[in-house]
C-alpha cells in the first residue's frame, strides 16, 4: 500500500465484492426472501404511500452521504454471508475481537490529561486515577508536538495551553512520579517526535527501576496520517517513516507490550472526512505500516499484533457502529488474505475511540454531555477497546475538573447501568445495520484501489489525492448545514442568544516561565561534552540506512539530551517538507 504494487488483490477483492452481490446469501433461502420482497412492495403500496403522515424525509442518507430507504428487511442483507457475521471473537471479528467482550471486562477508560507544566499534569492524572480512570492519556501542547523546547522562539506563548509540555527526560519524569509505570497503560499523542516521547518514557521506567519489557501503552506515531490530515511534521515522509520503522524493530524487541504505532483515524474525521473516508484511509495507513515492518524484515506476526488503531465516533449513530465493525472486517481479512499473517492476534483490530470534537460546539455548550454521551454509547456498540470522552467546554478551552469528571462519569454510566455490555454485539443481525456494515465495507475497497491506481499510499499524499477527497467532503458538509439540510442543534436551529455561559480552565504563563526555568537547570547540570558526543552519533545513524537510531536516541535522552537539540538533528540532516496545494 505504501508503493503501487498490489492492483491484482485490490481488483480481484472488488470483483469478489460484486459477484457476492449476484447470489442469495446463506442466511435466508429463495422463497422465504421472494416473500419478504412481496410484502415489501404491498407495505409501500398500502401503508406507507396512503398514510397521512406521508415521508417526512425523502433524501435521507448517512452523514456520508450513502443514501437510505425508509426500512430495511432480510431482503438488504442477503448478500451477507453468515460466515462474515459469524461470533464474536472469531474470524473475521465482525461481531468483536473477543469472545465475550464486555461481559468479560470492559473498555478501557482514558480522559485526555496535559496541560501547563508536568507538575500540573501529574496532579490532573493522580487525580482521574482516583475517579477511576483504567488507562492514562497524555496530550501534548504544540512546541513538544513539533518538537520544541520550551524556550524555543517558535513556543512563545504556547508553552502549557494545549496540553503539557515535555522539553526532557527530567519533564516525563515529573509527569509521572508517582504513578506506577508497571500498573499502568499509558497513551501518548504524539507524532513526529513519537520515538524521542517513547524513549523519554522509557527512560522514567529505567530510572524508577521498572522493566521496560513490562510497559504498557500506545504511543500514536501515525506520521502517515500526519501528511494527510493533522500537518505536524517535522522531516519529509521517508525521513519520518525510517524512524517509524526503527521504532518498530526496537520495540518489537525490548518493550514487547508497547503499541509503537496507533493508527489514526481520528484527525483525518476531524479534518473533514466521511466516515467512509476516515475507514478506507486509515486501513491504508495501517496496510503501509505492515509493508513497512515487512520491508525491515520482519515477519508480519511478530509486528502486527502491536499495531492498534484510534478511531473517531461522530453523531451518526449507526453509521459510526457500522464503520467499526466494517474496519474489523476489512483488516481482518486482508491481513490474512493479502499479509499471510497466520496468528490470530495479528488479525485482531484492536482500536481506541474518542468521540468527536468537531461534533462540539462552543454554543449552549451543555448539549454537548449529550452528544458525548451518544457517540460513546456508539463506540461501545460498535466494539471499541478503549474509550476517551471528551469534555462538555472543550470547545472552549481545555476541561476543567468538572468537565472532565461528568465526561469520565458518562462512560461509567454506560458500562454500570445501561444494560449495554451484558450482550456481546447487541445490534448484530440488524437488517439495516448489517447493510450498512457491508456498504461501507464495499467503499472502503473502492478506494484501496484508487489509491493503487494513485501510485500507492505515498505517491497519493504527495500528489495531494487523499487530503483533496478531504477538503471536498468538508465542502459539502459545511454546504449542508449552511443551507439548513444537516441540523445542529443549538447552532442553525434552536439556537438563544448567550452569554458566556460556562467558566473555563485558565493557563497562565506561570508554566512557560517554569518549564525554562527548569530546561537552563537541565542544561547546567547535565554533561553537555557527553551530550553532543551522543547527538553525533544519533547523526551518524540517520545517515546509515542500515542502522536502528533509536539505541542513541535513548542514550541522548538519558543523559539530558532536550527534545528540541534531538529533533534539531534530523532537520539538519533531512531538511523539511512542504504539501501539495490541493485547491
């Protein structure tokens, strides 16, 4: 997927998509689905068409725009072979990755912490621990995004607000004293300085005496996904993508537990996508990373248990719950059919969600507990293995406490007394959501091929393919809710005059003043001699194709290297990268 290569599995599983469609599936028999199509035409005939109250919506579709009939029968999910539905936790997982899913234990629950200064941020996690949260979530503001020191011309005034700020190992480890490496899964968004951030959390483990082969956690180093949608890079996408895979092979290795690449789907949602798009681009993006691991000469069993994935859940209920089952299908099958992956834990999607933030609005604010609440009961629906729910004042600014506590309590509402996890796969079997599930399917293939066609994953960032589909369904959705054809409530409807109407976490610039007082600290106390010794070396590997740079990256970060004098390396030695214009 990474380079054109694949067309004949690409064409062929679309030719197999289409014959799939021209015989009777194996759950209803002939007579049984004429009789079904009968009543069909009689219920529109004599019910629906006579009825006073008519069809209040006759263009309906999902928010990808797939259009919908009025009611869905046996007749619409024909097609559908039983074998493709199947249990849970059996191949191809349609249903879950495992077999009893939350009846056996539930998703992890993670709230986005990181703000200010890293003492701020461990009082913020000490604090959701205690609430009940299961997994840390770690944000970063944008100088450690792009891999800045805090005292760094470009981080002016942006140290702390976006999230914490991580300028060295002495930073991570205030972040995380305290809190027991070994008891904890941690999750990191993080990009292009992913492998330095990984390192840095290592190296706390080290220091604290806790096995790195016992950490638990994701780090997201999705760079892939950067050039499509979020745009934080640092280095061209070849520069980017060998650390990428020097993290894999070390992590493979030594920290046998750490999922060294999330595979996101969530900031191509936010950057406009469809829930198709968001599914077929961020399978691609995960095919790259396996051709990736398989180029550095590993064998596909020993890496892809370790790729996990980060999806999006919006408003669309069904469609969100469709897209999910859809992605474990897809990945499932090709990894076996395409990969040759032949442990069952290689084919396994396992995924985190986090519901939408573009789905909140900054008006009557308080709607949002509402949406946050659907699109997490959704997510949970739909599978998902870890959950973040985001903050009623996000739109606003980062969650106070109590924001964060009523969106942790949302999730503990769902798992304790909605009755949604005594049943694994509740909506299995759903006419209209299994016809769903099998549509998005369909389109997700029909891009894999485009992509193909493209040139392959690489050469269609490049040419500004994917991120133009993006920025043409943006188009059209804002066109819909312009025109009052999608409804937000609050926003073009129902809306009041207010004031502002919720008080909001405010950071002060006691944090940036605090970061660079301790970075001069840092930089007085380490060996610098020693310091710069091992920043060559981390040079000398980036120029030597055939060496793995995270070894003297986790020496330069142990002895104090800062995060800024590390990524300063690879801009020296790899230079830049501008995107295509796609408009």
């Amino acid at each position: 997927m990474l380079n054109s290569g694949g067309e004949a599995y690409w064409s062929e599983k679309a030719r197999s998509l289409d014959a799939r469609k021209k015989r009777n599936g194996e759950v209803f028999d002939e007579a049984t689905l004429k009789d079904i199509q009968k009543g069909m035409r009689q219920w529109q005939d004599q019910v629906l068409g006579p009825s006073p109250r008519g069809e209040a919506k006759k263009d309906s579709q999902t928010a990808s725009g797939i259009p919908l009939k009025p009611i869905y029968t046996p007749d619409d999910a024909k097609d559908l072979p039983f074998s493709e539905l199947s249990f849970p936790g059996v191949y191809p997982y349609t249903r879950g990755v495992y077999p009893s899913m939350y009846r056996g234990k539930l998703w992890t629950m993670r709230m986005f912490s990181g703000f200010g200064a890293p003492e701020d941020t461990n009082k913020r996690l000490k604090l959701l621990l205690e609430h009940g949260e299961t997994g840390l979530s770690i944000a970063f503001d944008m100088p450690t995004l792009y891999g800045y020191d805090a005292d760094h011309e470009k981080a002016d005034g942006e140290v702390g607000r976006c999230g914490v700020n991580v300028s060295s190992l002495r930073d991570m480890e205030v972040v995380f004293r305290g809190i027991p490496l070994d008891k904890v899964s941690t999750s990191m968004t993080i990009n292009a300085p992913a492998a330095v951030l990984t390192c840095m959390y290592a190296g706390v483990a080290r220091k604290t005496g806790v096995p790195v082969d016992a950490l638990k956690g994701t780090v997201q180093a999705d760079m892939l996904k950067e050039y499509i949608a979020q745009k934080e890079w640092a280095y061209p996408p070849e520069a980017h993508l060998r650390i990428v895979r020097d993290m894999m092979v070390y992590c493979t290795k030594k920290m046998p537990l750490w999922n060294y690449v999330s595979v996101s789907g969530y900031h191509i949602r936010e950057a406009g996508s469809s829930a198709v798009q968001e599914l077929a681009f961020t399978l691609a993006d995960g095919f790259g990373y396996v051709e990736l691991g398989l180029e550095a000469g590993l064998n596909v069993d020993d890496f892809a248990p370790r790729l996990s994935f980060f999806f999006n859940s919006t408003m669309d209920f069904f469609e969100e719950i469709a897209k999910f089952r859809a992605a474990r299908r897809v990945w499932a099958t090709v990894l076996r059919e395409k990969y040759g992956a032949k442990n069952p834990r290689s084919l396994l999607m396992r995924f985190h969600t986090q519901t939408s933030g573009a789905s909140l609005t900054w008006q009557q604010p308080y709607n949002n507990v509402v949406r946050t609440a659907i699109e997490a009961l959704a997510a949970v629906l739909g599978g998902t293995q870890s959950l973040h729910t985001n903050s009623f004042d996000e739109a606003w600014a980062l969650p106070t406490e109590e924001a964060v506590q009523v969106a942790l309590r949302t999730q503990q509402i769902i798992a304790e007394e909605t009755g949604a996890t005594n049943v694994t796969d509740p909506l299995g079997g759903s006419y209209y959501l299994e016809w769903l599930t099998e549509r998005l399917e369909d389109e997700a293939y029909r891009y894999f091929e485009k992509i193909d066609s493209a040139g392959g994953l690489l050469k269609a960032i490049k040419s500004g393919y994917l991120q133009r589909e993006i920025a043409e369904n943006s188009y059209r959705l804002s066109k819909r809710l312009e025109s009052g054809e999608d409804t937000v409530v609050g926003v073009n409807k129902y809306s009041v005059q207010e004031e502002t109407p919720i008080k909001t976490l405010k950071i002060d610039f006691k944090a940036q003043r605090r970061q660079i007082s301790r970075l001069r600290r840092v930089r007085a106390e380490r060996d610098n001699a020693k310091v710069r010794s091992l920043l060559d070396k981390l040079g000398k590997a980036y120029l030597d194709p055939g060496a793995n740079s995270i070894y003297p990256m986790m020496d330069a970060v142990m002895a104090y290297a800062t995060l800024g004098e590390i990524m300063q390396v690879g801009r020296e030695i790899f230079g830049g990268w501008k995107e295509p214009i796609i408009i």
